[in-house]
C-alpha cells in the first residue's frame, strides 16, 4: 500500500464547475499537507499548505484536511481553463515530502 | 527574486554513460531537494541536502548520488544509466525544512 493515495483521473468539467480532489494517506506521523499544481512540462508549484486539522481558504481554492480521518481535499471554485493541469497533494513527516500520484484536470470552455 | 534554476533542460545519453544534473537553488535557501519523475510514477524522493550535508536518502540505489556546494548549489549524479532512470528530474529548495518546496522546471533525462 502506497502512503499517499490519490485517483489519477483524468477529470474533466466545464467552465465554472467546482473541481473537488482528494488524497488518501496511512502515515499517521504526517503533519504537513500541501497542493501542488504542476502544468505540462513545468516544475510543481506550491498551491495550498496546511498543518491542521479544517479548512484553509486562498481566493477560488480551499483545501481541507481531516487527521483523524487520514483524508485532504482541494476545491477549486468557479474553474477556469487556466486550472487545467496536474494537482499533487504531498505530505510531509521526517524532512521528507511524499507525494500522490498527481489527478490530471481539463477544464473545457 | 530567480527561482529555483537546473541544467541542461534536456539530456539524452546512451545506456552504460553517466549524468550530471545541475540545481541552483533559490537565494537564501539552505536545502536542496531531488525527486525522480517518471511517467505513471508519481514524484520519488531521491535526496535531500543542507548545509551541505546529505541529511535523507530515498529508497534508490547507490549509483544516484549528489553533492552541495558551499555555494549551496547541487549536483546529481547517475552512474551506469539504464533505460528505467528516462524521467524529469527535479530541483527543489527551501529556507525552512517543515515549509513547502520551491520546484525548478526539471531536466528530462532520456537513456537510449
């Protein structure tokens, strides 16, 4: 079993659709959760960061982390064709982040 | 502010050869990280150095190793290519290890 789990997709939704992704994890000495954004060809850039339990709102985007449930979300409100790319989430424990396998999103106008 | 900069953008080797790939860090950031990005693989940590000491070693083997320079740039070394280590290599940096990473834009390796 992986440590961090998380449905590659593909999703695709039309303009104005709230995107919703999630990640799964077993580690439980994860404390850090992230969003990564990585589009075609790009390095990963960081979206979203977080180190408790709740909601954590940044303009369009909220991400959302339940430990006792070892379970993130990322919502994407109002999607744009400019959020088409690859979501990472990432986690960390140790110095260490390890990520999910990435959910490639389209989002068609 | 530059970013997170590595060299080449790509590289092309044949199978037995060696790699280097070059990773300058963001200024002021102490840590560098490298990750291994093969296609259906998600990203794999591969090392992590600060103050240029290698301080964690993912799960790979000895013939991918690096270094950080007193400059706090890094380099990346992959002796004895095989076709499995094709894949865009990663760059990240941070000032603080418990923040997130900082990503350069990768090299793509490609071992023919």
């Amino acid at each position: 079993q992986k440590e961090v789990e998380q449905d590659p997709g593909p999703l695709s939704v039309p303009e104005g659709a709230i995107v919703s992704l999630n990640c799964t994890y077993s580690n439980s000495a994860f404390q850090y959760f992230m969003w990564y954004r990585q589009y075609s060809r790009k390095g990963p850039e960081l979206l979203m960061y977080t180190y408790s339990s709740g909601n954590k709102e940044d303009g369009r985007f909220t991400a959302q982390v339940d430990k006792s449930s070892k379970y993130i979300s990322l919502f994407i409100r109002d999607s744009q064709p400019s959020d088409s790319a690859t979501y990472l989430c990432a986690m960390m424990s140790d110095y260490k982040l390890s990520f999910g396998a990435g959910t490639t999103v389209t989002v068609r106008a | 502010e530059a970013g997170v900069t590595q060299s080449p953008t790509h590289l092309i080797k044949t199978r037995g050869q060696q790699a280097t790939l070059r990773c300058s860090p963001i200024s002021g950031h102490t840590s560098v990280y490298w990750y291994q990005q093969a296609l259906g693989l998600g990203l794999q940590f591969l090392l992590w150095y600060d103050e240029g000491e290698e301080r964690n070693r993912g799960n790979f083997p000895p013939r991918i190793s690096g270094r950080q320079f007193p400059n706090y740039s890094s380099e990346l070394n992959v002796n004895a290519l095989e076709l499995e280590d094709s894949a865009l290599y990663l760059c990240a940096s941070s000032a603080t290890v418990n923040y997130g990473y900082t990503f350069g834009s990768g090299t793509r390796l490609t071992v023919v």
